[in-house]
C-alpha cells in the first residue's frame, strides 16, 4: 500500500473530480465495501477527500440530548457521503459560526434540528437501535449504519422515528445482543469487518459526560485543605487530617479533589483515605482497590497510577469526588487522607451532578458512516480486548490511519500509540472533530509559508517556542483557533504544530491558517511527522517507505520540520540510528524537535541530524525558571540552543510574549527554520 506519492498525484487530489477510485483498490480490498458518491480516495492518498459543498443546511444541536447528537451525526454522514448538505452547531469554543463563516458557502440554519430529518428522510433506509444496557453497541449502531445507509436510535427516539411522519423501519435492534464490551466487538469484527473499509479505523467512546450546568465548586462547599506552593516532586507527601463535622446534617458528605494549580498539571496525587465517625472506621481504601468503589462518586477523568502502590491523581481542570455515609446522629466525622502535589481539597453535603452521567456523542461519526468504517473502543490494557485490537490492525496494510481516540486517558494513550505504531499504523485525534464530511470537502490550499533568513550567528542564547497538540485535528479545529485568534499572536517568533493530513482532512482549516499567519508564525509538523507515532516501535522495513509517501504532504504544507514524540513502555527514548537517518533521506528534515518533558538540548545524530530535545512547560514562570538555570551554567563563550514546547491548553502567545519580554538582550528568540539554520551553522553544517 505504501508508494511513493508523486507531486502530481498530490496536485490531482485538490481538484473538483470526486468519482470514488474503486479500481485503484488492489484486489485484496475490492471485496470491502468501499465509500461512493462524492468521495475521491486514490490508493496514494491518505485520506479520502468530499465534493465542495455548495448549500449546507445548518442545525443547532449544541444542547440537544445524546441520543438526538447520534442520529443527527449518522444522518449527516449518510447525507454527506453523496454531496456536503448538513452542517452540525456542535461547539462553542471558537465560536459557533467561526469555521462555518470561513468556509465561504451560503447556508441557511434551521430552527429545530428535527427539520433535517424531514429534509433528508428521503434518503434513509431504516434505523438501527442501539441498546443502553450495553453502550459500546453505540459504535456497532454506527458501523451497520454506514453499511445500511441507516441511521442510529436510541429505543425511546425509535418510537418516534417508527410512526409517522418517518415510518422507518427497523433494519438492526441490537437490545440484548451483546452481553458485554468485549462482546459487541468481537461480534462486530466477524460479522462486519468484511463489509467496511480497511483504510481506515475509527476508535470512538461509545459515550461521554453529559455536560453539567456549571463545571465549578458547589457554592455550598468549603476548601477543607490547600497547597499554596506549586509541588511536583511529592516533597509535601504526608497523612492530611480533615474535620468533616462541620457538614454533618444531611444524608452524605462528599468530599472533592482539584488541582490547585490547573494551568501546569500536577494536580492532586491520592494514595490512602481512611474516615472515622466518632471514632470508628467507616471507610479504608486505597484507590484503584475494589475497596474504594462503594465510596467514588465521581472519578471524572482522574487516573490511577499502575501497581499495588498507586495512587489516584487529577490534573488540570480533572477532579475526583468521594461519598461519605455516616450513621445516623454521628457528631464526629474524620477524614485522614495520604496525598501530595498541588491538592485542593473541599467538603459539602451538596449532592454535586455527576460526570458519570453519560450520553452518546456525534463527533465524528458523519466521517465514519461516510466512508463506511468500522467504529471500536477498546482498551490496550486490558489482555482480552488487546487481543482484538491487535487481530484488527494485523488486517490493514502499512500506514493506515486510526482516527479517533483511545480509552484510559494517557495510560491508554501510551500504550495503544506504541501498539499501533507496531503494526505501522499510525493515529489522527479526531474524536472531537466536528463536520469532517464538510470540512474534508475539495478546496485549493494557499502556498506554504515561505523561510525566514536567519539572524547572524552570535555568542547568544537562541529559543524558540513550540506549542504542543499539532497531531490533533481537533485541537486545530477548536484550541488552535481560540490561540490563533490572540492579538499577540505575531509579536514573538511562534512554531505551530500542526498536521499536514489536513491537506486531505481539512483543506479550510489549512487554508485559513496558511493565509493569516504573520512572518513570525510557522506551522511545523507533529507529532511525529504526517500522524501521531513513535518511530522506535514502528518497523525498520515499513519505516522509511512510510514518510518517503507522506513527505509530500509535509512539503506541500510548509511542515517540513518534525515534532517528534518517541516512547517504548511509556517512557520516552532516543531516536535509534536507523530512525534518524530515515528523518534525514526521506522527510529531506533539517533538524528536528524530540519531547522529552524534563530536559533539553541539542545533539547530532549519527548522520549527523540536529536533534533538538523540547521540554515542556505549563506557565510563564515554568520558563523564567528554565531559562535563569539555562543563563546560570551558559559560559558565554559560544551560543547556546533551547526549545519550549508550550502546552497548548494553559499557554496563550499573551504568555508567550510576557515571558519573552522578561528576558535580558543575551536571548534572542527566532522561528524553527532559524533555529536549526543556526544549528547547522554552529555545527559546521551545511544549510
């Protein structure tokens, strides 16, 4: 599957011809069912490219149930597959109209999403119903209706959409089909995976958090305990008592776990709780233990850390919350509680909403039905349903795409990434990407930025900054707009990480950034290159071919500078000998950026590729410190290389320009193709 895609083939792939190129399939895919209509998908493209919508009729389903978001999302990729119609409101946070506005396509927005249906029913066949008792049979709906050309109901929607007006019939109920996760999935993979696409997976939660009205505190709660200081190194690790007396009265006291210092994530680390009322013990646990179960009421999007010595932690705006159930008339309730890092700890008798209230979502399933893949969840961590992942992905050639997201935050993030990357596929964030059918439409993309001249070599400390998230499509699609849109932006040389696949994915949002950058911004690609791996796991025998066939996409994009993350057992390594080199022939790379959170530098790869490793910070005083460290042992007699990677969700360019200006004349901060320009040049290299 993995040839060279020459610049022609590229160039072909932005016209307006959309007939789908099933004879391009080699006969091993011919008996897939494949997408059709307005689809073009070339064997040497990456992803599939939609016909130019010329009409979108839009709805509005931001605060619509679960179960409508589903339905609507099925119809709009049975809709789209055809010609672009349907247009989905779905985010607020780079404005509702935002990229809808910028797509320069007249529109018309419905006042009830339920006009679209009536619109389009015409064109459904039938509906599948999932069934609640077991979600993951969400994602099978999702499969059998792009195979169907259905769509998908929950039981209670299907009683509507049965009767008239629609009279649709059913073609699915999956009501007591599966008894478990593991189940439907297996299911699915023997009795529809020879019916998908095989260029593509999708990996998708069946569900999510319902959103809550308001994300805060309680206002009835009081902080119980709080470190003032920003802790990383568990230097604060002790037993924490807390007095819970004061909200005694009703039936439970629920007890909540913030980071105190959300903008840096090193929240709060919880290793033993133990709670007496009036003197006896009505609760011990450790988290992660079945012990704690009967009192986690809330896990939100905490994590527990591996071993029989872990501990539950929340970073960022993530949060835990503990019920507590005293006797009848206790006057005494205690809480002592092993914890570390940055905790902020409140107490209340307020039942909170709970994030473990769940509803299906639509992101991205209008690009799954569209192009007829399989959609899965499964979790790399669990031996069964590892099992599964690793028999599906064993079934696709070299550099497919997985789209979509993993389970089990960033422990499930590691661990999938390093198994796809051995099995040379490599990953695309796009869970939350909304309207890909629309976005994917054929669109000429703006010239790449053009090279900036780099300053004269001096005896200086060179930075350059780099936020982070440029694998994400749908962090280019909704936090990369909200930064973009900073008026600091352009007032400090700035590296965006990007993906060149939205050439294929998102020409619009391509275009737009491409045409308002400013000379001191610069789209760079990653990680790792043209999608998300890490090169160590991936195959030396299908390495090379790999970025010899996406490479020009980064140079039709102006990403030709790497971002890289590198991990084997979640930890991160050097790029290998053979994995260098093959940056250096086949990406044509000058030098590129490898993550590593706690150290940075610059060293020259066997062949000679300027490797320059990025340390992350979270706030501008994470860098004042990094650089005053940097400035201390700098003997001033030649010049010296730092990069920044930003993190991209607690970093704006506002902050960016306040910790640039904070430096004395010895920095001088420059963009990446300067950077390993003076690299190069410091090193004897050539240009």
């Amino acid at each position: 599957m993995i040839r060279k895609l020459a610049a022609a083939s590229l160039a072909l792939a932005c016209t307006l011809s959309f007939s789908f190129a099933v004879s391009a399939e080699p006969d091993a895919q011919k008996e897939n069912r494949s997408p059709s209509g307005s689809i073009s998908w070339p064997q040497q493209q990456q992803l599939p490219r939609f016909a130019k919508a010329k009409q979108l009729e839009v709805a509005d389903i931001y605060d619509a149930p679960g179960d409508v978001k589903l339905l609507l999302a099925t119809l709009q990729g049975l809709v789209n597959r055809s010609e672009p119609r349907i247009y989905l409101l779905e985010s607020k946070e780079e404005g509702k109209f935002a990229w809808l506005n910028d797509l320069d396509v007249p529109y018309k927005v419905r006042d009830s999403e339920w006009s679209l249906l009536d619109k389009f029913k015409s064109e459904v066949k039938g509906i599948i119903v999932y069934d609640p008792q077991v979600p993951d049979s969400i994602n099978v709906a999702t499969t059998l209706a792009g195979i169907k050309d259905a769509v998908a109901a929950s039981p209670e929607l299907a009683k509507k959409l049965t009767a008239s007006p629609y009279s649709f019939k059913v073609l699915d109920d999956l009501q007591g089909r599966f008894k478990d996760r593991l189940d439907a999935y297996t299911w699915q993979y023997e009795h529809l995976w020879s019916q998908t696409t095989h260029r593509m997976l999708v990996g998708l939660s069946p569900d999510t958090s319902i959103r809550l009205p308001s994300t805060g505190i309680p206002a009835s709660y009081k902080t119980v305990a709080q470190e003032t200081s920003q802790e990383r190194d568990a230097g604060n690790r002790k037993v924490y008592d807390l007095d819970l007396s004061p909200y005694l009265g009703q039936q439970s006291v629920y007890l909540r776990f913030d980071d105190a210092f959300p903008e840096d994530g090193w929240g709060p680390a919880v290793h033993e709780v133990a709670v007496k009322a009036d003197g006896q013990t009505i609760a011990s646990f450790v988290p992660g233990t079945p012990a704690e179960e009967p009192f986690l009421y809330d896990a939100q999007s905490s994590q527990v850390s591996a071993g029989s010595g872990g501990h539950r932690f929340a970073d960022n705006g993530r949060y835990f919350v503990y019920r507590f159930t005293p006797p009848a008339g206790t006057r005494q309730l205690t809480a002592s509680v092993e914890m570390w890092n940055q905790f902020k700890v409140s107490a209340g008798s307020e039942q909170p909403a709970s994030s473990e209230q769940k509803e299906p979502y639509g992101y991205l399933r209008d690009y799954a039905v569209a192009n007829r893949a399989m959609v899965f969840w499964l979790d790399s961590n669990v031996p069964a349903q590892r099992e599964l992942f690793e028999r599906i992905l064993s079934d696709v050639q070299p550099g497919t795409p997985y789209l979509g997201w993993f389970s089990n935050d960033t422990v499930g993030e590691f661990s999938s990434v390093e198994i796809t990357s051995r099995h040379s596929v490599y990953v695309l964030a796009a869970d939350w990407f909304s309207n890909m059918t629309v976005f994917s439409g054929g669109r000429s993309v703006a010239a790449p930025l053009k090279a900036a001249k780099a300053p004269k070599l001096q005896n200086k400390i060179y930075i350059t900054y780099t936020f982070s998230e440029g694998d994400n499509f749908q962090y280019n699609q909704h936090r990369m707009r909200v930064l973009w849109d900073d008026p600091a932006r352009g007032k400090v040389p700035l590296n965006w990480t990007s993906s060149p696949l939205l050439y294929d994915g998102a020409p619009a949002i391509l275009d737009y950034y491409l045409k308002t950058a400013t000379p001191s911004d610069q789209l760079i690609s990653g990680p790792s290159g043209a999608g998300y791996f890490y090169a160590n796991a991936w195959p030396d025998s299908t390495f090379p071919s790999y970025l010899k066939s996406t490479y020009p996409y980064l140079k039709k994009t102006g990403m030709t500078i790497p971002y890289v993350l590198n991990r084997i057992d979640s930890e991160n390594v050097p790029l290998s000998d053979a994995k260098a080199k093959a940056y250096a022939d086949e990406y044509h790379a000058p030098g590129l950026f490898l993550s590593w959170e706690d150290r940075f530098g610059v060293e020259l790869a066997k062949n000679k590729l300027p490797i320059s490793t990025i340390q992350g910070i979270g706030t501008v005083k994470d860098g004042q410190r990094i650089l005053a460290e940097a400035k201390a042992k700098w003997d001033g007699k030649s010049p010296l290389f730092i990069s920044l990677g930003l993190l991209a969700w607690s970093l704006t360019p506002t902050d960016v320009v306040a910790l640039n200006g904070s430096l004395g004349p010895e920095f001088e901060a420059v963009r990446a193709d300067q950077y390993f320009s003076l690299v190069r040049e410091a090193n004897g290299l050539r240009p």
